[in-house]
C-alpha cells in the first residue's frame, strides 16, 4: 500500500499519488497516459493531471489497482 509520508513531490495535489516505491516498470504510464508520467530524472512515475470525471477516476483505480508494487495511492 502507498504511503501518502512517503508521496513523491512530483505528484500534483490530489486524490491519488505515487510513492518513493515505484520501480518505474510502466505499466501506469502505459495504460493510463493522461494521469501518469516519468520523472527521468528520478526515474519513478508521478501523477501529472488529476482525474476529474467518473471515468477518468475509474481508470485511475484500475491504475492502482494493477500497480505491482502498490505505489500508487488514494487519499
């Protein structure tokens, strides 16, 4: 489970985040491009746009869900 102490400060404000756990494997990035990128700098994934719709929200809990370490999380 993501932990909101441990939210990465590339997230912007919001209902979901992604933590320091992220092994950046893509799979956010990949399969919801319109809420996730990459830092490179950092190489770690942080949620970039907020989902505003019902839809957009679900796609964002299909994100968490499907994450493989848990990194993506919901306040």
């Amino acid at each position: 489970m993501a932990e909101i102490q441990n939210r990465l400060p590339q997230n912007i404000p919001g209902r979901f985040f992604v933590d320091d756990s992220c092994i950046d494997c893509d799979l956010c990035r990949e399969n919801t491009p319109d809420f996730f990128r990459r830092d490179d700098d950092i190489g770690q994934s942080f949620v970039f746009r907020q989902p505003e719709t019902p839809e957009e929200i679900q796609q964002c809990l299909d994100a968490l869900d499907g994450c493989p370490t848990n990194s993506i999380g919901e306040v």
